[in-house]
C-alpha cells in the first residue's frame, strides 16, 4: 500500500487502517525527535473558505436580530427597530434561534451519515439557507414591517435558516478533516538537517485551528450589518448575507470533483441507537457484545444483535463513540455565557454613552480576539509547550476556557452593577470590552478543542453525528437560556451574570480536580502487562488515582498491539533467570487463586490439561521450580515421547481467551467498585509528556515494543519477536499442548469461552518486524500441530483467521526497574516481557507496584475492593 510519504520522509507506519483489521508498523529508531504538524492540503483551504462564507451569513444576520425584535420601528431613533417586543422577547427568539439551529445539527448528521453523505448535505443546507435568507430580506423592508408581516416573517425565516445552519455545521468541521488523508506519522528531514517527525494529530489540530480562525474572520461581518441597519435598514443588512451564501453555494459545487467523500455508511447512526439500547438493557456495552450474549444465553433477545454486522467491534466503535462525549455534558454550562454576548451583553451596551458607536458593534471584539489569539496559540504557544514536554490535553484546555469565560461574566456583573448606581447613559461603551475579549480567548481552548475532540475521538461512521452532539450542547445552551428569559432584563441582571460566572468557575474547578486527582498515577500502555498493574493498584486500593494511556486499547486489532494476538498460557516459555522463575510461580499462584475462588477477574480464564515437550533438555534449575507449584505434575515417560522430543511434562495450566480476557479487564476497571479507572486513547512521544500535570507522582511504563524508541526511554536492549497464529474453530481440541523447538515454538492452545476457537503457532523470529503475513509460514504451523495433535485432522477444523503480531523482547529479559526522573517524579518501567506477559504479568506487576509503596501511600484515603 501507499505510505503517502514524499522525498526525504521515512513512514513510521505501512498502511492504512481497513476496518477492524489494520496495518503494519515498522520500528524507527527516532521517534524521540520533535512533533510537528504536516502542511495542510490546498483542498481545505476551499472548505475553510465555504465556511467562513456560512458564518459571515449566520453572524451577519443575527447580529441585528436584537435591535430588530426588541426596539419598535422608528426611523429617527438612536437605535433601530422593527417589531418592538423588549429585551426578554428579543433575548428569548434569539436564543430559540440558537437552540433550532444548533440543535438541528443531528438531523443534519443523520441525513449526511445515513442518506446522502456530506457533500450533499452541506449543499442542501446551503439551498435552505438560501431559501430562509430570501424570506427574512423580504419581510425586512419599511413596507413589510409597516404592514405587519416581519414578525411571521422572521420565525419562518429562523426555522428555516436554522435547518440549514444545523446541516452544515454537523458535517463540514467532519468533511474539512477527512480532506487530510495521513493517517501515521512519519519522519522528514528539514532543510536545515534537522529530522523531525510530522504528526497527523498536531495537523488536525492545526486544521482545526485555521478553520476556527476562519470562522472568526466570517463572524466579523455584523461590522457591515449593523452600521448597514442603522444606516440604510434591516433589509440591506439582511440581503448582504443573501449574497454571499449565493456566492459560497457556487464555489462549493463547482469544487465537487476536488474533494475527497465518503459514502453514507447505511444506518450508522440508527445500528447506533439500537446499539445503545442492548447497552443499557445489559447495563454495559461489555455486556451488549455478541460474544457476551451468547455467553450468557441472551442473544435471541434483541433481533439485531443477530445480524452479521453486529460484532464485538462494532459495539466497541460506538462505546468508543460516546465516551468522546463525556466532556460534552458540560459545554452547556459554557455556552450559556457564551451565548449572553449575543443577547444581554448588546443590550446593557444600550445603557451605556455609545458616542455614535452602535450598540451591537463591540460583539465583534470576540471574533477579532480569537483572530489574534488563534495564530498565536499555533506559532508560539503551542510549539513552546511541546518543546518542554508539557502536554496540555483536552482536558487542561476546557478548565482554561471555563475558567476565561468566568471571568468574563465576574466582568460583566460588575459593570451592570456600576451602570444601576449610576446616571443613566453616562458609562462609556468600550469599557465592555473585556467581555467580547475574554469570551473570544476562552473559545479558542473551549470550541477549537471540542471540534478536535469529536473528529479524532470518534469512529468514522459516526463523525457527523459526534460533530453534531458537540453543536447540540449551544442549543441545549439556548434552551436553557429560554428559561432565563424572565431574569434577562432588569433588575436581575447583576444576579443573572454573578449565578453564571460562579456556576461556569465551580465547572472548571470539576474538571480541574478530576483531571488532578486521576494524574497521580499515569500507566502508559493498556496491554496485558498495563492492564495487570491497573488491576494490581485497584486491588491495593488506588484505582481511583490511575489514568492509562495508549493507542491502542482493548477491542483494537493492530500488529503492535500485541495481546489480543497471544495464544494466552501458561507454558515453559519463559527464561531460566531468578525474576522470570519467580514471576512465573507468581503469576500461575496468583491466576489459580482468581479461578478457585471464582473471582470477576477469571471470566475468561480455564484450568486445561497441559502437555509440553522440549526438544533438547531444559534448564534444570526452569524445572525444578515450576514442579514446585504446578498442579498435577508428572514427567512424561521416556517411551511416550515424540521423535525428536527429550523431555516432556504434563501438568494443570491456565489458558486464557486472551482478546474478550483484556476488555473484560478494561470493563471492570472502570467501574466505581475498581476505582473507576480512566482510559484514554493518545499517542505519548515521550516520558516527559506522560507527565499529565504537577500532580502526576508515578508513571508506570508498560509501553512495549515502543519502549525501544520513547524518548526518556529509548531502550537499545528492547527489540520485536515476531509471531503468526492461525485461529481456527477446533471443537474437538480440549487440551493445551506445546512443543519448544531450537528455532520454532508449535502450540495449540484452545480458548476459554470462544465458541471453540483454538490458537495455532508459531514462531519466536528475533528483531523480525515484517507485518505481512507468510503462507509457507502458515502451511508449516498447519502440518506441525497437525502433528503434534492428530484430531485437527478429523475434518472439524475450521481457519478462521491468520494474524501476525510483534511480542516486545529484551536482552536479559524483562525490565522492573523504579528510575527517578525529577524530585517527586517516579517513573517504574515495566516491559520487556516477550511471550510471557500473560503468565508472568501479575508477578511483575506485584514487584512494580511495590517499588513504589511509599509513593503510593501518599495519596490520601483508599477504597480497597
């Protein structure tokens, strides 16, 4: 496949994702070098253009809308007016206006993701536009408001203008990032020699950057509009945007054959919805996987579970789905102040000495602010705290915004106090300032970060409809304000603005305390090895303080990730050192222990009669610790042993259904009982950047293969195993078995509440990192376990898959180790374990965390389970 890679640029990745199956990665040695963003395709510009033309037309028209609902028609006034309702009116149609036409950004989503994709549907929005804006200008002039036809005029014009408002915004931010197809990161070579790698991630969120500065430069427009109202009259100031969505409507669809689109993706957003409903009928999404159905008995429950294209990785994508928008439950709160520059804000600006400056001029303020601040978070601030290895995630840039747009409302309660104390009129305009400019600062980490948010943290079936979620929480907003209709006028005002700004502050504080109190504990990597310290600490009591992080987590299929890909036992694969013996006996105790005791955590675990030959003589020290602690063990007679074979054991081992095995972790780490512990989906490029905040004590790192090239870390001793496995439905095999060659493992290993399924191996290729499948490789794997155990051959056996993965190996064996890397920073490194982590994790894990004890016994009260 295509690396997308031009001269001078090295790929870090091979191919493409294609769907739950994706591509090869290959090693390179510098990932430790600086993040920079990618140029951004010349085909984005064009949307960004079409953009910023759809919000000269929203902000140029609703600019105006206060003074038109709320002053009567009278031309030789100070302030214009048309329909004369008053301020609670006029703030009330206006915040309707917000609620329909951000809350119709989910039927926007529906008709793009399900019908016509989003090309289509921005350019039928853009004919309704078209449509509402012909009615709204029409019923604007002298005449019409004379003759008592604005106000109908106006709702028509709001519902239908808003239909069109929610069909662009739910699918263009989605159709400007899907313009960018890198999807890995790769290495280049600046022309000053410098090598440096171009991360797709930091280029979505330039992109999302420029595209709000673009929206920002649309949103000036009630700079015309509203001297064109009080100058000439509401008419003209309507038929401007007229124009201009005419003009952005063209140039769209005469750019079709430019753009990149993707197909509407049969009922994404209803499969969805019926997904959501099992969920909660099942009271997880764990639960609702076909897998756990049929486990349990229920999947003739719900019809569409039974459907072929209902999979344990669709449930995934749409759990994965909602979980991008947690932090959107919050937004509502935001925008509500948001929304008060729009309305109340231009209103007390009335009661100020204007001095020939229209009332509604300064809420241009906001967009010019973000114009200024925009370029400058991109080139200067931004870079800076990638430079230190500051990580300033989603999460730090919210409470900023909330914390900016509670102040801007401290502000504005101050000011309305001053204007009741003082003589009517006598405060000058511009000292309203502030407002517009702190509100602008906080939309740059509040909106910009949102968008990001629903683009990269979604599934790409359901990116419209994500987007859309984020625009509904301004309509909710609007809702909400409705409500306050009755306090959004005189004498309340002072208590309306204080109310907000303490309620926006306490918000910022929920965040801030949750995102410090779960930095203490940061694990990087949610492989078995990550999973078993998360499960370890919540087990102590800490699950509460825990964060993981990684690319990859649970219910992902990628040829780094390794742990789904294990045959998942226990087996004399392991090394014959003191920490490998020792973590072994641990982890086989410690597994036995959960199965006895019929604990949650040994769901997909099984006690399995285990036969494992050698073919030269194994390490007698290796033998005789593991006949210590094994069940059920005897030496296999000489006289049964295969040719070929010198030693064999049969024993009671423990297989595990290593794929449903990490997400049932990762379920029920994240429950209350377990801590609720976190898991988040990011790429870390460095130790330094795990770092999540000042309150972040220890950093377990269990990154794995990566652990050769993480800055901070950069391990030489670390290097790739590589392994292919055939997965095939075997109901006739009940026993594990093993066969350790020179130069080759052979293994069956049946899986635990699999419908039969059974893993076939392998290879141990040393410093072998070729991703691609190899048939002679598969053909021997067949015909050696064929060998090994006959009834394969019976007729029963079924392929069902082929899989190659990468087993992350050290020189020595693994590495525990505790390293401090500043006063009052821990990192404990634990990785290394090659095609142990299933059997030795949980005694790693347990060495792990008590290198740590004394830290950890710093972190206040705990919950133990």
């Amino acid at each position: 496949m295509s690396t997308d890679c031009k001269k001078g640029e090295t790929p870090v990745t091979q191919t493409e994702p294609e769907g739950p199956s994706r591509g090869d990665l290959v090693s390179v040695e510098s990932t430790g070098l600086r993040r920079i963003p990618d140029r951004i395709p010349w085909v984005v510009l064009l949307v960004i253009i079409v953009e910023l033309g759809e919000r000269f037309t929203y902000f140029g028209l609703s600019g105006p809308f206060q003074n038109y609902i709320k002053n009567p028609y009278d031309p030789g006034a100070e302030l214009p007016g048309a329909l004369g309702r008053g301020q609670a009116v006029a703030t009330a149609l206006g915040n309707f206006f917000k609620f329909w036409a951000y809350g119709s950004t989910v039927l926007g989503a529906v008709v793009a993701d399900q019908f016509v994709g989003k090309f289509k549907a921005i350019l039928i929005a853009c004919g309704i536009y078209v449509v509402g804006l012909t009615i709204l200008v029409t019923t604007a002039t002298p005449s019409a408001i004379k003759g008592g036809s604005a106000f109908g005029g106006l709702v028509a014009a709001m519902v239908i203008i808003g239909a069109g408002t929610g069909g662009i915004k739910a699918n263009v931010t989605p159709f400007c990032a899907e313009q960018y197809q890198k999807a890995h990161a790769y290495v280049k070579t600046l022309k000053s020699g410098e090598q440096v790698i171009v991360d797709p991630e930091l280029t979505v969120e330039r992109m999302f950057l420029w595209f709000y500065w673009a929206v920002n430069i649309g949103a000036l427009s009630p700079l015309i509009t509203v001297n064109v109202e009080a100058h000439v009259g509401f008419w003209l100031a309507y038929l401007i945007p007229l124009i201009v969505i005419v003009i952005v409507t063209a140039l769209f669809l005469c750019s079709n054959k430019l753009f990149r689109k993707t197909q509407p993706q049969g009922s994404p957003i209803v499969d969805a919805a019926r997904t959501v409903h099992i969920a909660i009928a099942e009271r997880s999404f764990q639960k609702a996987k076909p897998s756990a159905l049929r486990e349990n008995g229920k999947i003739d429950r719900y019809p569409f579970a039974n459907k072929s294209d209902y999979t344990d990785y669709s449930v995934e994508k749409v759990r994965t789905g909602i979980t991008a928008c947690k932090l959107f439950l919050l937004f509502p709160f935001y925008f509500i102040c948001w929304t008060q520059i729009w309305n109340n804000v231009i209103s007390q600006a009335g009661q100020m000495a204007l001095h020939g400056t229209p009332n509604d001029l300064l809420q241009n303020l906001d967009p010019i602010a973000l114009i200024i601040f925009i370029p400058l978070l991109d080139f200067v601030v931004y870079p800076l705290l990638r430079r230190y290895n500051i990580n300033f995630r989603p999460e730090l840039k919210v409470t900023a915004g909330f914390f900016l747009a509670s102040l801007s409302m401290v502000y504005a309660c101050v000011l309305q106090h001053y204007i009741y104390k003082s003589p009517p009129n006598s405060i000058h305009v511009w000292i309203q300032a502030p407002i517009y400019i702190l509100v602008g600062f906080s939309e740059a980490f509040v909106v910009i970060t949102g968008l990001e948010i629903a683009y990269t943290k979604a599934p790409e079936s359901l990116r419209s409809l994500v987007s859309a979620l984020f625009w509904l929480t301004i309509g909710i907003a609007a809702a909400i304000c409705i409500a306050l209709a009755p306090v959004s006028q005189d004498p309340y005002l002072v208590w309306m603005y204080g109310a907000l700004a303490i309620s926006l502050a306490n918000d910022g504080c929920t965040i801030l305390l949750i995102t410090m109190a779960r930095d203490s504990i940061v694990i990087l990597g949610a492989g078995i090895i990550g999973l078993n310290v998360a499960l370890e600490l919540s087990k102590r009591g800490y699950g509460r303080h825990v964060t993981v992080i990684a690319k990859d987590l649970p219910g992902d299929i990628h040829v780094d990730y390794t742990s789904p890909w294990a045959g998942a036992n226990f087996s004399g694969i392991s090394g014959n050192d003191p920490n490998a013996l020792r973590w072994d006996k641990a982890g086989y105790l410690s597994l036995m222990e959960l199965i006895d005791r019929g604990a949650e955590e040994a769901k997909y675990l099984a006690k399995t009669e285990s036969t494992e030959y050698w073919d030269e003589q194994p390490n007698p020290d290796k033998i005789a610790s593991v006949t210590e602690y094994l069940r059920d063990v005897r030496v296999v007679p000489r006289e049964e042993l295969p040719r070929g074979v010198t030693f064999g054991l049969r024993f009671t081992t423990i297989t595990l259904n290593a794929p449903a095995h990490c997400q049932h972790l990762m379920s029920l780490l994240s429950k209350p009982s377990y801590g609720a512990v976190e898991f988040v989906r990011s790429e870390i490029f460095s130790i330094e950047e795990a770092l999540l905040s000042s309150n972040t004590k220890i950093v377990f790192n269990c990154i794995g293969n990566k652990a050769k090239t993480l800055s901070g870390v950069q391990d030489a001793k670390c290097y790739p195993t590589r392994g292919q496995i055939v997965l095939v439905k075997a109901p006739a095999v009940k026993q594990n078995m093993m066969r350790h060659g020179k130069d080759y493992e052979t293994y069956i290993i049946p899986r635990p509440k699999s419908d039969s399924t059974v893993i076939l191996g392998g290879y141990l290729q040393k410093g072998d990192s070729d991703g691609q499948i190899r048939e002679h490789e598969t053909h021997s794997i067949l015909q050696r376990t064929e060998n090994l155990l006959p009834v394969l051959t019976n007729g029963e056996t079924r392929i069902l898959k082929v899989a190659v993965g990468f087993r992350p190996s050290r020189e020595g064996g693994a590495r525990v180790e505790r390293e401090e890397i500043r006063p009052g920073r821990t990192v404990v490194h634990n990785y290394g374990a090659g095609g142990t982590g299933y059997q030795a994790g949980m005694g790693m894990a347990q060495d792990a965390v008590n290198l740590v004890k004394e830290t950890l016994g710093t972190l206040g009260e705990r919950s133990r389970l």
